[in-house]
C-alpha cells in the first residue's frame, strides 16, 4: 500500500488542491482498509465503498481505495455525514469510519493558536490519534445484486418518458413501470425536464430541490 505522504500527493493532484478534507478522507479510507486487512493497490477490485457526502474528503476517499462510481464500486448515500463505509467482497467485512466533530475543535491542540481554523485543520488532521479523529466500528452491510459491479442485470423503459433504467432503479405506480424522476417531477425535481426553449419563471436554481435518492 502507498505510505501516507504519497496516498495525500496523489489524492490532492486528483482533487486539485490540498486540503483538510483531502487529510481526513486519506486517514479514513486507510484505517478503513487498515482493519479490513485489505491493500487496494495490489487488489484494487476487492473493495466496495458506500460515502455519505459530497465533500472534499470524497475524492480522497476514491483515491486511495481505487473506487470510483463509473467502476460502481463508489456509492453514494446522501446523508450528510462524513462518514465511509469499506467492505471487503471476498470475506462481506464491512467497516464504518466515522470523522468525529470534536476533532474540530481538538484541532488547537494539535497547531499554533494563532493559526487560521480550515489551516489548523490542515496541519492537526496529519498528525491526530486515530481516537481524536476517527470513529471506526464494523456494521453488516446488505448488498443487492443490482449494486454489484459489472454489466446491468436488469434494464426496463419508463411507460411515461420512455428512457431506459437499469439495475432494479424503476417504480411500479399503479401498474405502470416509471423512472424516479417521473415520479417525483411534481415540479420540484431536482431536474425539471422541459422542451428545450421554453422560458422559466424565476432563477432555475429556485425551482430545484435538494432532495435525492440514492443510488
């Protein structure tokens, strides 16, 4: 496995730029793979990663472990919380690291006191225990078929706009098979589909919503 220092080089070229973010999701990919027991590098197809945020931390995250959403060994849930979970699909282990709030402020110990806060972060996360920064404990996860990597194991069309959906992602409304966006395009989707041309009323950001589903 790559040491620290170049697993963070990689990570920061692959985000842009050098971050607190980029630290803790190098530290929390490793120490998830730290208990699995697992070294991507050599074995970079034995490990699925589920994220819960889209943050800096995520790109990180995909560096080190090698997952990435186009493999679809990177999952996404939108929870909001920066935390990953690894799981080795030779033996189903499953591993949660958490990044602990404390951390923020245990940060001061760890920098100058005079030092900018996202800075004090920078310099703190690199050097932090693993007990001040992470949670980490083993969680079982359910893993359908259709999240698995490789071809789609299923595709059907949407009777309402007639686009194709793969992997088990479709909804069964009164007898009817329909994408999730056709369900929920009740005019605030988080895409509103409409002919090209047509005038909307107000920013377009405003007629959005941040709800998700995952995938």
């Amino acid at each position: 496995m790559r040491d620290f220092q170049t697993l963070l080089r990689d990570a920061s070229e692959r985000h842009g730029h050098l971050c607190a973010g980029q630290v803790l999701g190098v530290r929390m990919a490793l120490r998830g793979l730290n208990e699995l027991g697992v070294d991507t590098d050599r074995e970079p197809k034995r490990v699925l990663a589920w994220v819960e945020i889209v943050r800096c931390a995520t790109d990180a995250i995909a560096t080190v472990t090698g997952c990435s959403l186009g493999k679809r060994t990177l999952k996404f849930l939108d929870y909001g919380k920066m935390a990953a979970t690894f799981v080795d699909m030779q033996t189903q282990r499953a591993i949660r690291v958490v990044a602990l709030d404390s951390a923020r402020e245990r940060a001061r110990v760890y920098a100058p006191s005079d030092m900018e806060r996202h800075q004090a972060e920078l310099v703190a996360y690199r050097h932090m225990p693993d007990e001040e920064l992470l949670r980490v404990h083993e969680v079982r996860v359910a893993i359908s078929e259709f999240d698995l990597p490789g071809p789609p194991k299923r595709r059907v069309t949407c009777a309402r706009c007639g686009e194709g959906v793969n992997d088990g992602r479709e909804v069964i409304r009164d007898g009817e098979t329909l994408c999730r966006a056709c369900v929920e395009n009740s005019g605030d989707s988080l895409i509103l589909r409409v002919p090209i041309g047509t005038a909307l009323e107000g920013p377009v950001m405003a007629q959005t919503s941040t709800r998700a589903t995952p995938a």
